[in-house]
C-alpha cells in the first residue's frame, strides 16, 4: 500500500512539475520581449514555482526520502 502512495504522489508532483514548467514556457513565449516590470515580475513567480515543483519532485524521488515512507 505504501508503494502506491508513493507512485501517486510521485506521480502528482511530476505532473505538477511539468504544468508549471510548461506554465512558465508558455507566458515566456507570449510575452517576450517583456513590456512591463509587472509581466518580468509575473514570470518571474512562473518561473519560481517550476523550480520549487522541480525541487520537491527531486526530493520526493530520493531514495530514502522522509516523505517517501510516510
């Protein structure tokens, strides 16, 4: 049971990680160049919510990993 926890979760922060990654990606490519402070600062929390995502996935991944056998 504990091994499909883990594979959702797993699963759920991948998913989540690529979202705000793509999520980022895509306000890069709408937006660029950047005609306002305010839209470099909105792509700026894009950017830093994807590797926050990214992060947490990694650190989830991990084997051993505290939150893996909870």
């Amino acid at each position: 049971m504990r091994d499909d926890n883990y594979e959702a979760g797993l699963l759920e922060l991948q998913i989540a990680k690529d979202e705000a990654e793509a999520a980022a990606e895509d306000f890069y490519e709408k937006y660029w160049p950047f005609q306002t402070d305010e839209i470099a600062a909105q792509y700026g929390e894009l950017q830093f919510t994807a590797v926050i995502m990214f992060a947490e996935f990694e650190q989830f991944a991990q084997p051993g990993s505290a939150k893996r056998s909870r």
